[in-house]
C-alpha cells in the first residue's frame, strides 16, 4: 500500500472557512494526513495539516488545483483532491484500494450529461472539447473529488495544464481533453461519493 494523503486548495478567507468544515468532516470519520495548497503565510487554523505555499492560484484558484500532483507532500503517491466547499460524512478510503488494484484516476461523473454536458464552461472551451473527442455528449467528469495516483497519472496532469492553459477558465473541458491525449485507467463511482451521502458538495460556496 502507497502512503497517501488528501489535498485541498483554499485561497481567501471563504475558501479557508469552507476548508476547515470540510477538514473537520474527513478527521472525523478518517485518519488521513491533510495539506493545503494556499498563499504565503497563510493561517491554517488546523493542528497536523500541512501548509503548501503557492502564489500563483490562477483564475479560480484552478492553476494550483492542476498542480496538485507537482505540489503534494513528496512520499505521497496516492492523493485524494477535495474541492474546499465540501463535506465528508463518511469513510473515504475506499478509493485508495482501487489505486492499489491498479486504477489510475477514480472519480464521479457530474449531474450534468447529455444536452447539458460542458453547459457551465464557455462556448470556445466547450466546442474544441467536443471537436477532439468527436462526440457531441461525452461523459462529463466531476474533478472536485477524485483520487489518483501521481505517478501513474503525471502525463495525464502536465496535459490537462497544456490543455486548461488554452482558455484559462473552467477545468472539465480540459481534463476531457487530456484524458483523451493521455488515456488513464479510470473507475467511475456513484453519485453517493460527490453530491451525496459520503461526500457533500457545496458547488461554489467557497468562492
């Protein structure tokens, strides 16, 4: 079994309130190591969570969520991402054995599929996705919960930046993209573990 941790991006006061709730949650039900990706000198307010500096967020603090797999904790190899506006109500740890049983990338589709794939990015973003992958409605993936192996996964990442980097906007589109560049063995879970009954998501809330 790989060591592992869960990462968390939170830039400005809303973020780091949101954080901590969410902290709160994944100490209650989980003996996991926690880090934050935030501003220098930033004030974690959470005994045993790690502060990693990093001044350049990006539009929507995006630019330092693609470099989560750059800016974890080095002996790390497993890492579970969680969007700062959500709430752990149950034991998450179950991902990390399908890393170990050789999948790459685990993580939830979104709500929104078919006519209403990609609705949420801008209209240039959403277009060369669907020109690259040749498919009016892919499955639109939701990356504010997902576990993934760095190593196994760090061609997939340095694209999804190249790709992210053509819009400077929304991240689906581009982790589609990627994806589609750089094929990762992926495990698609239930809704339970991003908008449900194990993972909350406050979409939005943290900004």
């Amino acid at each position: 079994m790989h060591a592992s941790g869960t990462i968390y991006v939170a830039y400005g006061p809303p973020a780091l309130a949101e954080m901590r709730r969410s902290v709160a949650g994944l100490w209650q039900f989980n003996d996991l190591d926690v880090a934050v990706i935030g501003a220098l000198g930033t004030q974690l307010d959470l005994d045993g969570a790690q502060l990693i500096p990093f001044n350049q967020p990006g539009p929507g603090a995006r630019w330092a969520k693609l470099n989560t797999d750059l800016l974890a904790p080095p002996a790390w190899r497993h890492i579970l991402y969680l969007d700062a506006d959500t709430r752990v109500l149950g034991d998450v740890t179950a991902p990390f054995a399908m890393l170990d049983d050789g999948f790459d990338l685990v993580l939830t589709p979104s709500q929104n599929q078919g006519a209403d794939v990609l609705c949420h990015i801008g209209s240039d973003d959403r277009s060369d996705t669907i020109d690259a992958l040749c498919n009016p409605e892919p499955l639109q993936l939701q990356a504010g919960v997902m576990w993934f192996d760095r190593v196994r996964c760090a061609r997939l990442f340095a694209a999804w930046r190249e790709e992210w980097k053509k819009h400077h906007a929304q991240d689906q589109g581009a982790l589609l993209r990627a994806l589609d560049r750089e094929p990762v063995r992926v495990h698609i879970l239930g809704r339970a573990w991003n908008g449900g009954s194990i993972v909350e998501h406050k979409f939005g809330k943290a900004r």
